[in-house]
C-alpha cells in the first residue's frame, strides 16, 4: 500500500509562499521523481508529505486516511536524507534495527528483519562497523537498509546519490531501481538531475518555483514537453532553441530541436555554420555549432566517427517531424 | 610533511615559550618540594634545617587531613554533577529558536565574568544571610523558619555558589557541541519513530559525550583548588575545610610553611588521582 494524494497542498515561510497550491496524485507501487532545478520547492514537497515541515493548507491523504496532522512516525513512510543521517556512534546493525527498537518488535524478529536488509544490500560483512568507517556508498546503503526495515508503504528519497562520485551514482540507480522492482513499493524520490528521473521515474514531476510544470512518464516528457520549461531540462543535452526568422517559418514565437534530431553534414543542409567545440565521446560526437541566424550555439549530435572540427564549415539539416513549436507564453503549440 | 630545515627553525622558535612554562611549572614544584623537607616556621625562628619526612607524617596523621579530602572531593563532584546536568538542558533551551536569544545567551555566560570572591560574597549576603537573604524572606514567606546556610548546609551553600559560577562555561560549550549536531539525524529519528526523549537518550546525548568529557576535566582541574568561596564565607568552618584550604591555614595561619609544602604534594597525589579517574571513565570519549 502508499497511495498518497495531495489536495491543495501550499506552504509558505512566513511571508515567502514556497509552493503555491498542488494537486498531486501517487499510485501504490509507483516510482515518483520530483525533478526542477535548486530551490524549486522538490525537497519542501517531500518533507511536507514525511511530515518533517507542517502544510500551510490543504490536504495529504495516504492510503485513503486523512495524514496531514499525523505526526511523520506515524505515517509510517520511511526516509533516506541526502547526508544520509546515520547515527555516528552506532554500529551499522544498530542503526539499522534503530526504528524496530522505538516500535519496540521483539528481538527475534528484530534480528530477522535486519540479516534479511543486510543480505539485500551487500552489509553483512560491515554490520559490526561504524557509518565512519564506511564508504559513501555503503553508507547510502545503510540508509536504505534502515528504511527497508520498517517496511514501509513508501519510501522518500531526498537526493540521496548527489555526494557520491559518477561512477558510484550510476551503480546506485540501478541499485535503487532493482529494489523498487523487487519490493514493489511507492518511492517517491527529489533530485535535481534530470537523467536521474528519466532512468528511474514511472512518472516524472517536473517543478518549477513550486509549481507543477508537466506530470508524465519520461517518454511522455520527452516527446511532448508541454512547454519550453520542460523541454529545455529534459534530455541531455538540452534542447536546442531558435528564434526570429526560423520559428516565423514553422508559424511560432520559439522552435525547439533536440541535438539528436539535427543530422550534421560537411557538404549539404538546410542551415550552415561554423563549428566550434567539438566534443568527441568516441560513441557520440557533440558539436557545438555557430549559425549566423542565432546567438547561441546549436548543440548537435552525430556519431563517433566523424572527422570534422574547430572551424570546419558544417550544414544541419532538423528532422521536420521533431521540431517543437512555442507560442509567445513559452506554451506548446499542436 | 615539513623538511627538516623547518622542523630545526620550529624547535628554535618555540623554544622560548617551551623553557618559560618549563621554567614557570618546574620553579615552584622544586621549591615546595626543597620545603616539604624542612622544619620552616618564618616567625618562629625561620629554616630550623632539616626534618625528613616529618612533615608529611604530621599533614596525613592530621585529624583534618582526611575530612579535607573528602569535603574537596564531595565539592568538585557535586559542583560537577550540577552544571553538567544543568549545563545540558540549558543548553537545550537555548538551542530552542526564540526571541531575544542574543541578549539570553549574553545574559547566562554573565556569571563567568564575576570574580569568585564577589560572587560568593553576594551569594553570602544577598541571598544566603539568615536575617536580610533572599531566601531567608522566601522561606518567611512560606511560613518557614529561615535556613542558616553557610552554617546548616555549609557544603551545599558552597556548591550551589561554584556552580553558579561555572554553570555558564558548560552551558556555553555544550551549547556549541548542540548546534553543531546534524539536524536531519534528528529528523531521521523522528521518522524512525523515536519520541523526543528517545532522541535525546540515543542522538543529542552520544554527539554531546566529547563536549561533556571536555567541560568535566577542565573543570575538574580549577574546581580541586577552589579558595576565594571558601574564604569569604565560611572560612573553612562547618565541614567546608578542602584540601586547598587546609594547606593555606597550615602555611599562613599555623605559619608553617613545611609542613603545608608536604600538604602541596599531597594536593598534587589527589589530583593526579583524580585526573587518573576521570581519565579511566571519561577519557576514552575523546578520542573518535
């Protein structure tokens, strides 16, 4: 069970309205991700719905009861923090069986439940060790494990890969990912990266100074980004936009391409310009092309294999059928 | 890391403070030591040569000397147990956000800042004198006959003035040990289920073990040698006579200056001892 549903939900600080009133729906067994850039109201949204900040209006229902004066113990959801906020003078299987001691299981089944998360995450060997004399990333698993072990009927996590190294992060998602196929649990999950959220996310929620910009599975997001927010901070890289002559063509204030949908070439194309970094991944080659048309470069992507390079003249030619109009709100057009 | 050329210049130039402490600490210790040994009673014929170990036969044989021990330790351990214990949920309190806090925080270090010999004295006649006392109009109030003090409670009386004294000291570094605690491990406990003493009991009071090891040795160090409060009010009458104390009457008022030399030493034993204690009980905080 974790079916939480937000009716109105607002909070301010004191004057300063951080999200003005939402209306958010999470199905059981769902994988959430709140995603916008810093200071977007994310991380004040899950702690509104853990229960750590009081909702200035409007109402949390989880599982159909009324939680929104429920104190967060009580709401029995379960919380990993983006320090991680283990206990530094416990033993890792303390900090583990911590939240079974203050529901006051007994011991056998205690003991149970923490071998069981121990085994899940790899930390039979570390159980007996302090969260100091552990890595960043099995540490991260330690808050894991000491939110699995409450059973909960849904997780919240509050960026918890953005203090490990990249390589790590990676492991960590598919980590992340597995568990939430095999435990089959509502998570709801904040981060500000947006590959994050398209590799994890049933339903991505996009969020923008505490307002819900678009709410869709990652494809859904992608292909019809509902307006310029939103299609400029999903995909990687962004989105290339282009306005003035080009957009009055295609009857638009804006057009959008992505970089993956221009195709380069040395001889023929619909625009011209000058290469000017050229980044070779070896699987992708990123150029970051000067058009006299626009002032920002225009991101394109080609593959591995192809020799051009700083200075070179280059000819794009968009895919018509990818081109993302806006009207003059920033709005989607068709 | 530092070349050797660097560690020579280092050595150099710490030098001077190392052999002025040296100097400062050693000096002392030789002299008391040098008089322990002698028979030297200034106005009553001066250096009379040597005695041995008389001295200190006489200072431990004393009918005060184990009183003295035991009134110095009940002292440093009452004096202890009520500014740590205070110390915390002060510190507790002042961790709360509220209004005024800047003026509050000055406000409760303002102890530390008055010299003991004034403080005891307004604790004596201010607050602990059986006629014009505070207390002494608070008890009358209640219908009570008022309280001597320094006389009924002696010990107590000047417990509760050194802890006045010294509880803004483990207030404050407590205080600092508290704010410097994670606040979403507080936040986790309170997810995990942990009512707000849980969370003390299991988060705030392990993260403040270092802050309480550390305020009880250094106090421990200046508590051993409390005079000025014992001085100004009880003149080490009714059981209040310390270690500290009895060696000062044995030197200025008995003007034997060997024979409080030998209950210098012993000062140094009992401190050592103690040191030793705490050392054993609280020390293995310290290191993380």
């Amino acid at each position: 069970m974790g079916h939480i549903v937000l009716e109105n939900v607002e909070k301010s600080f004191g004057e300063v309205t951080v999200i003005p009133p939402l209306n958010l729906e999470m199905e059981d067994g769902e994988f959430v991700v709140f995603v916008g850039p810093s200071g977007c109201g994310k991380s004040t949204l899950l702690r509104l719905i853990a229960g750590l900040e009081d909702v200035t209006g409007g109402t949390i229902r989880i599982d159909g009861q009324d939680a929104t004066a429920v104190p967060p113990a009580k709401r029995g959801l379960a919380m990993v923090f983006q320090s991680y906020a283990l206990y530094p003078h416990m033993t890792v299987r303390k900090n583990i069986t911590f939240p079974l001691r203050m529901a006051k299981l007994d011991q056998a089944e205690q003991k149970r439940r923490v071998e069981q998360a121990a085994a899940v995450l790899n930390l039979t060997e570390y159980l007996d060790r302090r969260p100091g004399q552990l890595s960043g990333g099995q540490r991260q698993r330690v808050a894991i494990g000491r939110a699995i072990v409450r059973e909960p009927s849904a997780f919240l996590f509050d960026e918890p890969l953005s203090n490990l190294d990249a390589a790590l992060r990676v492991g960590m998602r598919l980590e992340i990912s597995e568990l939430h196929e095999r435990l089959k649990t509502t998570m709801i999950y904040v981060t500000h990266d947006q590959v994050e959220a398209m590799t994890m996310a049933d339903k991505i929620v996009v969020l923008q100074a505490g307002r819900i910009e678009q709410v869709g599975s990652p494809l859904e997001l992608y292909r019809t980004p509902r307006n310029r927010f939103v299609a400029g901070f999903i995909g990687s890289p962004k989105m290339n936009f282009l306005e003035g002559p080009e957009a009055r063509k295609h009857d638009a204030q804006t057009i959008g391409i992505r970089p993956e949908h221009i195709t380069p070439s040395s001889s023929e194309g619909t625009w011209k310009g000058r290469v000017g970094v050229a980044e070779h991944l070896g699987s992708d080659t990123f150029f970051h092309v000067h058009m006299e048309e626009c002032a920002e470069p225009v991101t394109v992507r080609s593959g591995g294999e192809v020799d051009m390079h700083h200075g070179d003249t280059i000819y794009l030619t968009p895919d018509v059928e990818q081109i993302h109009r806006f009207d003059d709100q920033g709005l989607r057009i068709g | 890391m530092a070349t050797l050329h660097a560690r020579s210049a280092a050595r150099l130039m710490m030098a001077p403070a190392v052999v002025l402490l040296l100097g400062w600490m050693l000096v002392p210790l030789v002299m008391t030591l040098y008089f322990s040994f002698k028979r030297y009673l200034p106005l009553r014929g001066g250096d009379l040569g040597w005695t041995g170990f008389d001295n200190y036969v006489r200072f431990v044989t004393s009918s005060s000397f184990w009183p003295s021990v035991q009134a110095t330790l009940i002292i440093v351990g009452g004096v202890l147990l009520i500014t740590v214990v205070l110390g915390v949920l002060l510190a507790l309190l002042l961790d709360q956000p509220m209004w005024g806090q800047g003026i509050v925080r000055i406000l409760v270090i303002a102890p530390f800042f008055v010299m003991p010999t004034v403080s005891a004295l307004v604790w004596k006649n201010m607050f602990m004198d059986p006629v014009n006392g505070l207390f002494a109009h608070l008890w009358k109030f209640f219908g009570l006959a008022p309280l001597e003090w320094l006389s009924q409670a002696s010990l107590f009386s000047i417990i509760l003035i050194v802890s006045w004294q010294w509880l803004p000291f483990a207030t404050l570094i407590l205080l600092t040990a508290i704010q410097s605690l994670d606040r979403e491990q507080l936040e986790a406990g309170e997810i995990d289920g942990a009512p707000p003493l849980a969370r003390f009991r299991h988060i705030i009071l392990p993260h403040l073990g270092q802050a309480i090891t550390i305020v009880i040795l250094i106090q421990t160090i200046f508590l051993l040698s409390i005079f000025a409060e014992i001085f100004v009010t009880t003149q080490g009458s009714f059981g209040t006579r310390t270690l500290t104390y009895l060696i000062f009457q044995r030197v200025l008022e008995s003007q034997n200056v060997g024979l409080g030399s030998a209950g210098g030493v012993y000062a140094i034993i009992l401190a050592n001892i103690v040191a030793l204690f705490l050392m054993r009980i609280v020390g293995k905080n310290l290191d993380t």
